[in-house]
C-alpha cells in the first residue's frame, strides 16, 4: 500500500483559521461594548445629556476604544485626570496594536511571533481591566462587564490555540521531512 503524503497546506489550514479567527476577535473586541451600564444605574434614562463634553448615549455601552476617546474628551473639557486618560489611551492603543501585529503573523502563518503578540495583547488587556475594576469603573454600580470583555478572553483561547497548534504542525512536517 502505497504511503499517503499530506500536503503542507492541508496541515497548516486548520492552525492557520483558528489563529486567524483569534486574532480577527481580537480586534472586533476592540469595538464591541467594553461595558454595559447596569440596570440600577439610571443612566439609560438620560438621553442626550451633555457630562461635560460627551453625550450620555456615548457611555452607554462604551467599547474600549470608546472608553479611551470619552476620557480623553473629559480630560480635555477640564472634568477628568488627563493621566488617568493617558494611561486608558495608551493601553487601548497597544492592546490594538499587538492584536493587529498577531493578525498580521497569522496571516504569514508563523506561530511563534503570532503566540508571542497574542501574549501581549491578552496581557496588556488584563492590565487595563485591573486598572478598570481597581478604579472602581467596572464593574460597578453603573457598570458591568460587557460582551467584548467575554469575547476577548475567547479569542485570546482561539489565538493561543492556533498558533500552537501551527508551531506543533510546522515541527512535525520539518520532522517528516528529514
């Protein structure tokens, strides 16, 4: 019987999807709501109320990159910490650009710096939660944790996942090989 060869693609695909799901959710996260105001809260109530210079309806269901613009528009209107704003910025900015990075990987198919920036983003991630929920912000009585905090930790599965699983699949086809 004659020994089948499987082909470098066939083996790549399904570490490669995986990853790129992972990465891809990664990103979308970045623009699901973050948070989601609590019932008890009242702030649904208010409709296009001015907080000093952001509209009520932008707080609402605010994703991470909307947390970052309100905060720096209430640092600059003079009613919020413009440290507290830069530091929101600056993580949201690296979370995005380190989620983009491992997209950009996993689109080359090259596991190890795909692992690696995934790491990073999860990691940068978690800070800015810690910084979220130590602040008080969320969860809260206003707050609670919304549908793009619970897809992140999901993609960051999917994107360790796949991009192991290619580094795994790329060794064992170097090792086939030889």
């Amino acid at each position: 019987m004659p020994e089948q060869k499987i082909s470098n693609k066939s083996i790549l695909t399904p570490p490669f999807v995986l990853s790129l799901i992972g990465a891809l959710a990664m990103i979308v996260s970045l623009l699901l709501p973050y948070a989601s105001v609590t019932k008890e809260s009242g702030m649904r109530e208010l409709e296009n109320v001015d907080l000093g210079g952001i509209n009520s309806s932008e707080v609402l269901d605010p994703s991470m990159v909307k947390f970052a613009t309100s905060y720096s528009k209430l640092a600059k209107a003079g009613f919020g910490s413009e440290a507290i704003a830069t530091v929101t910025i600056v993580l949201t900015c690296l979370i995005a650009a380190c989620a983009v990075l491992a997209l950009l990987f996993a689109l080359l198919r090259k596991g190890v710096p795909t692992l690696v920036f995934g790491v990073l983003a999860f990691l940068l991630f978690l800070a800015q939660n810690w910084d979220f929920s130590d602040r008080g912000v969320v969860p809260s009585d206003t707050y609670d944790w919304g549908l793009g905090y619970y897809v992140f930790f999901l993609a960051a599965v999917l994107l360790a996942a796949g991009s192991i699983w290619m580094i795994y699949a790329k060794h064992a086809l170097k090792k086939a090989e030889h």
